[in-house]
C-alpha cells in the first residue's frame, strides 16, 4: 500500500495531542470540546429522530394482532 501524507500528517496530530494530555481520554475530550467552544462557530445539537419507515404503523396494534404481511396485490400474485 502506498503511504498517503494526508494520513500520515492526520495521525501525528492525533498522537501529539494525545501525547500533550497523557493519553488520557477524557483530558483529550475536555480539550477538544474546550477548543471547540472557543472556536465561535456555533453548534447544533443532535437530536434522534423517527423515520416515517420506523414509525409504529409497521407494528400490530395488539399483541394478539398478528402483523399484516403483503398487499392485496401480493395475495392476487400468489394465486396465479
């Protein structure tokens, strides 16, 4: 494989800093995220959030319910 210098110059910047705060992650965190907030650039948190595809209308309304499976084009497909 043929070295890349954009990977290279990127990993000896992750263990400088590493290396600056003893490799202790949690030093490095608070670091980046002190960095991070004196940077002016505003953030957004994230928020998770449903798809119409992962909604509840894909499950049965009971337990006793079973779920539907197909449309009534696949049951007349299946009958030929």
């Amino acid at each position: 494989m043929t070295p890349d210098p954009i990977v290279d110059e990127v990993r000896a910047i992750r263990d400088a800093i590493a290396k600056e705060h003893n490799y202790d992650i949690d030093a490095i965190f608070e670091a980046l995220r002190r960095q991070g907030a004196a940077g002016g650039t505003p953030t957004v948190p994230v928020v998770a959030r449903r798809t119409p595809d992962l909604q509840d209308s894909a499950l049965p309304d009971s337990p006793e319910e079973p779920a539907k499976q197909g449309t009534a084009a696949d049951d007349g497909a299946r009958d030929r």
